[in-house]
C-alpha cells in the first residue's frame, strides 16, 4: 500500500487536473456558443447561392464549352481528398472521427485501383493520414484557431484548389469535415465539391412561377463567377461546422474528465483514509500492548 | 415596399423593407423597385444605395465581389464582404 505522502500528492496532482479540464471546458462552452451563432449566421448567404447555382445549372447545357468545375474532366482516376480537422487535440474523438472516415473512403477507393492523394487542413488531420498514406499527401495547411477563420481564408483554399484542379493534379475532389448536429452528437461527413453536383430537384418549385428571368451577363457567365465561389462557400461552411464541432467535442471530452478526476480524487481519498487508520489503530494497538507488558 | 436582403458568408447584414436599391450591376447600374421582374446579375465592386421612401437621401454600402437576385419576394444581394 502506498504511503500517506504518496497518497497525499497525488491527491494533490489529480485535484489541479481537474481545475485544469473543468476551466477547459467551460472555455469550450464560451467558444461553442461563439462557434454556432456564427455557423447559424453564415446560413443565409450559403442556402442563397446553393439555389441559384442550382437552378442555373438546370438550365446550361453541359457541352465543350462549359466550365471544367462543372462538367468535370471526363476522367474519374484521381482523387483528391480535402480533410479538414483542427489544429489542436484535447478534443475526444473529433479529429480521430474525421481522419477515419476518410482513411475508410480512401481505402475503397485504392481498392477500385483509383489513385487518392490528400490536401489537410489542419495539423492532427495531417499526422494521423501522414503515418498511413506517406507518399500520398498532396498539400498541408495549419489554420490555427478555426474559430478566427474568415471568408478571406477560405477563399484562398479554394482558389488554391481550383488552380489545382484546372492544373489536372486531381478529377475529382471530396471534402470531409464533422457536421455539427448538437453539443453531444458530431457527425463526420463527407461531400463532394468538385465538380459540382447538382441537386436537380425533379419539380422545380420556387422558380417554376417565374419562366422568364432575366440574367445579366448571361447564364453561363453568371455561372462561371458562382461555381468558384460556391466552393469557398463549401469549404468555410465545412470551417464552421468543423469550428463548432470542436468546441462541442472538446467540451465533452473535458467534462468526463473532469468527471473521472472527481472520482479519482473520491477513491484516493477513502485509500488515504483507510491508510490512515490503519497507521492510527497500529499506533494503539502498539501503545496498549506496551502498557500490558509493564 | 420592397423586401431586400443582404447577406455575406459570414452574416446577414441586411433585411428589410425599403423603396428602391440601386444596385451596381456588371452591365451597368440598375434601380429594383417593387414587383421587379425577376433577375440574376453579376455585380461590380461599388456602392449599393438604398433608398428607404421614394425621395429620400439614400443609404450607401459598398460590397465587393457581389451577386444579385430579385425574385418573387423581393431582391437578394450576395456579397463577399461589406464595408460600411
């Protein structure tokens, strides 16, 4: 049995543990509060141009002339895979969850003979593919605080990407992230951004009213302006999901532990207890049997 | 009135009911008043005025990297950022 020292720090030890993880996670509940106003905020613009690209795609013919990000390159060989993860771990199983799902798509796609290569963002993304799929990790970006990203930002990996993509390094490119569904639930996803599909609603509803919009340049014009931007729109909505899901995930993670702490503490407590009576009656027990003896 | 809405990736910056926007469209400015037939256009980095009652001074905000759609309910300005 260890010594009421020994029992005495750890006590110790674990009770500044959990002061640490108890003030983790309420800085996590601060930041998720942050985290999904902002996704709930970005919502409008995103929904916005989904319909719009939506509806204009129904209406352009895909033929030579129209944009690779919509038509593809007429191959699917290459495939790239977008991981969005965070910087940071202490975060459960959020980055373990998104880097697994991709590695399970990689995999079945490696078997069907198609060639995958991975563009990160983030760093615990990066390691955890890196130690698997070595020769095949195309790009890493380090994002920092997924909390503090902006449009801007977004932007850059998307015109990154596109440059990428009419460079033909890849045909086709897929984008995982976690969506955030609630504090306890996040879901990793993955959706295809380029090319881009469309969801081509069999009746069209809020359009079918209007027959003849007018469009300034033109149809394909308009288009070829959107796609590119409805990629960065993709790619930051990932970031926010990703963004809130963090918080959310790591806020759990941090209250089992300091759950676990608390009952850690709790046992040691009863072991430094126990160990101390037992010195106390020794002691006595020593004390009497001396005194019987004279 | 017309119901207009502006909207960045990172915020719905504006949505109410106003008289006329001025938009900078790519082909040249245009005026959405109310029952506007329905558009898409492209937009130019500049100024959108909004008027809120027909004769008033407008409102100026300057958007960069925008896109316009008036439909059934009103008109809709997309823009990548906003400044004042």
């Amino acid at each position: 049995m260890a010594s009421l020292k020994a029992l005495k720090l750890r006590i110790g030890s674990v009770k500044s543990t959990q002061k640490i993880t108890k003030a983790m996670k309420m800085v996590a509940a601060a930041k998720l509060r942050r985290a999904q106003e902002a996704a709930e905020a970005g919502r409008p613009y995103a929904q916005t141009l989904e319909r719009v690209v939506a509806s204009l795609a129904g209406k352009v013919q895909i033929g030579e002339g129209s944009s690779p990000l919509l038509a593809g390159t007429g191959k699917q060989d290459v495939h790239l895979f977008v991981v969005a993860t965070s910087d940071r771990g202490l975060a459960g199983a959020f980055n373990t969850n998104i880097a697994r799902l991709a590695r399970r798509r990689a995999d079945e796609l490696i078997a069907q003979g198609k060639t995958v290569k991975f563009y990160t963002i983030g760093r615990k993304g990066r390691a955890a593919l890196a130690r698997i799929y070595r020769d095949r990790m195309a790009h890493g970006i380090e994002p920092g605080d997924l909390g503090k990203l902006t449009f801007a930002d977004a932007r850059g990996y998307a015109d990154d990407l596109i440059r990428r993509y009419l460079n033909g390094e890849f045909d086709v490119a897929h984008l995982f992230f976690s969506t955030f569904k609630s504090v306890l639930a996040q879901e990793p996803t993955e959706q295809q951004i380029i090319p881009v599909q469309v969801k081509v609603s069999a009746t069209p509803s809020a359009d079918s009213g209007m027959a003849a919009v007018e469009y300034e340049p033109d149809e394909e014009s308009i288009l070829a302006e959107l796609l590119p931007r409805n990629i960065a729109i993709q790619l930051f909505r990932a970031m926010r999901e990703n963004a809130a899901s963090e918080q959310g995930s790591k806020m759990t993670a941090m209250d089992n532990a300091t759950r676990n702490a608390g009952d850690l503490i709790n046992r040691l407590t009863i072991e430094y207890n126990r160990t101390r009576q037992a010195a106390i009656t020794t002691e006595l027990v020593e004390i009497i049997s001396g005194a019987e003896a004279l | 009135m017309l119901h207009f809405e502006l909207v960045t990736p990172e915020r719905l910056v504006r949505s109410e009911d106003v008289y006329m926007v001025v938009v900078p469209g790519t082909e040249g400015d245009f005026g959405v008043l109310e029952n506007h037939a329905p558009l898409m256009s492209t937009i130019r980095d500049g100024e959108l005025a909004i008027y809120r009652t027909q004769g008033s001074t407008p409102e100026t905000i300057r958007i960069e990297g925008g896109f316009a759609e008036v439909n059934g309910v009103g008109l809709v300005v997309l823009a990548e950022a906003v400044t004042g």
